[in-house]
C-alpha cells in the first residue's frame, strides 16, 4: 500500500528515493498498531488505513533525516538516501513524504480528520523536538537518565502512541480507548527505544543491517551509556568520555564499551527496563474490551520484547 502512494513522477531526484526508502521495507509497527487499535476499539481496519500510511511515512520521513544527522552509512541493510544520493537529496526526500504523509491522512473521514490532524501534528512537533534533544545531549557533559527517558518519550514513544489513538480515533473509540491506547504505545514506544539502544552493541551486523555500536561512535547518551555513567568507577567514566578512535582502533574501543557494559551490568538492567515498559503496555489495555484485535496488541508487545532487529 505505502509505495503506490509515492507515484512515479518527476523530478526523479525527489521520488526515486521516496520509492527507496518505502521499498526497504521495515517492521511497519506503526501501520500495525493503528490498525489493529481501531479493530481494538470496534472499528473496520479499513477505517484506518489513511492513518496507517501517514504515521508510516512520517516515520520514514524520521529515519532518512536522522541518518543524515547521524552520518549513518547503512539502514536495513542498505545504503541510506544521502548515501547513495546526497545530502541535499535526503533532506529534499523527507520534506516530500511528510507531504505525502498529509496527504494520506486526507483520506480519513471528514467527521473524525479534524482530531486525527491534531494528533498526527501534534506528534510530527514531538519528533522534531525528541531529535532536536538527541542531538543537543550530545555535546552535553552532564544528562540524566530522567532527561534521556524524556528525549525518546518525544523522538520515538510519542509517534507510536500517537499510531495507537490515530487508529482509536478512526475507529471512532471511547475516550478512555483512545487514553488506554495511547498509553500503550507509548509504553510499548519506551521499551522499543531501549531494546534499540541495547541491539546496537549487543545485535549482530546480519540482524541489524548496519555496523555495531554506532550509537558508540555518534556518542549518543543512551540507557546503556547513562547507567554506565552511574555505575562505573571513575577508569569506566573516562573511557565512556574519550573520544571515539578512528580506522582500525576504532572495533577495539567498541569492545571495551561493551565489555564495561556486561561488567557494570548495564546489558541486564537495560533488559530488565525493557521487560518493565512492556508490562506496563499491557496493564495500559485493561480498561479495553476482550477481543482478538486486543490479544494481538498484547501479542505484539510480546514480540517486541524478545526481538533482535
């Protein structure tokens, strides 16, 4: 559904690396849930489907102008857009199918568009200021875990809350659906940002589709970093505050981050936060009647926890 919303239309260097981007694939966690909450809440799947595609495509729009900012070379196993093009091209890109992303969302019905324009707006301004605080931490000495739970609360988890309540919304949903529903993918959406934070030095190159500890290198304050800051001796604190090696030294560096990590017990804690969030998620869906759309949200949340991409 998503690549036939990006037509074949000129100039190329706009709509060839849309249809890139969308041809990648992903997990389309975001699409699933939007779906699956407005069956959640009695609704028809079909009722959601512009909703879906637009939440779809603002997170595509997020990753092509997050791998420019971070200089990511790969995503999904793939060079990223301002690799294989440009930069100028990436940034173009993205603007263009947050467009379309609008676009999309048009095709909801007009009695519910108004509130579905709030909340997908409102969630297009939290992404922007959650990667506007991941970027400002980063040249910053001092951040807490409390400030970097509020950086991903607005980069990643206010997006695939909002995916949950666009869906309730389309499916014309209670109010206390709607709150349930959000808060579930914002929990699921916390969980999901650590789980990142944790495959990036504990996945493999094969599961990720990109190198190892790049979160490392960009020197991102993450979970794992953080809490490493907390635990660590003062030797552990200015090996995690030394800047980043390059060519061959830098694997080497990689490794003894992560083997501070596995001896600070950094890996287990960012697990045991993982599984935390996760529950929360689900106790989040009580107030919803049983259903199967219920189940598969409770499913999902499962899913997520024990993934390795």
């Amino acid at each position: 559904m998503l690549s036939g919303l990006i037509p074949r239309r000129t100039p190329a260097t706009v709509y060839e690396p849309m249809r890139y981007v969308i041809a990648a694939g992903g997990k389309r966690l975001r699409a699933a849930l939007a779906l699956l909450a407005c069956e959640a809440v009695g609704g028809k799947p079909r009722q959601a489907l512009p909703a879906a595609a637009a939440i779809e495509l603002l997170h595509n729009f997020t990753l092509v102008h997050d791998d420019v900012m971070d200089h990511a070379n790969m995503r999904r196993g793939r060079p990223t857009v301002h690799t294989r093009w440009d930069e100028n091209t990436a940034i173009l890109a993205g603007d263009e199918m947050t467009a379309y992303a609008y676009h999309a969302l048009l095709g909801s019905a007009p009695d519910a568009l108004p509130e579905l324009l709030r909340v997908f707006t409102g969630a297009f301004i939290d992404v922007c200021e959650g990667q506007g605080l991941d970027k400002e931490f980063e040249s910053r000495m001092s951040v807490t875990l409390p400030e970097y739970l509020g950086m991903i609360r607005k980069k990643t988890a206010c997006v695939i809350g909002a995916a949950a309540e666009l869906g309730a919304i389309a499916g014309n949903g209670e109010r206390r659906e709607r709150s349930a529903l959000r808060k579930f993918g914002e929990q699921l959406g916390l969980a999901f940002q650590i789980q990142d934070d944790l495959l990036d030095i504990a996945g493999t190159v094969k599961e990720l589709g990109k190198p190892i500890g790049g979160d490392i290198v960009e020197r991102k304050k993450t979970f794992l970093f953080l809490s490493a800051l907390e635990r660590g001796s003062a030797a552990d604190r200015a090996l995690l505050r030394s800047a980043v090696p390059a060519g061959r030294r830098r694997a080497a560096h990689i490794r003894r981050v992560k083997a501070l990590y596995e001896r600070r017990g950094v890996l287990d804690a960012s697990a045991r936060e993982i599984l935390r969030r996760t529950d929360r998620a689900r106790r989040a869906l009580a107030p919803l009647s049983p259903s199967p759309a219920k189940l598969m949200l409770l499913h999902l949340a499962d899913q997520l926890q024990v993934r390795t991409r």
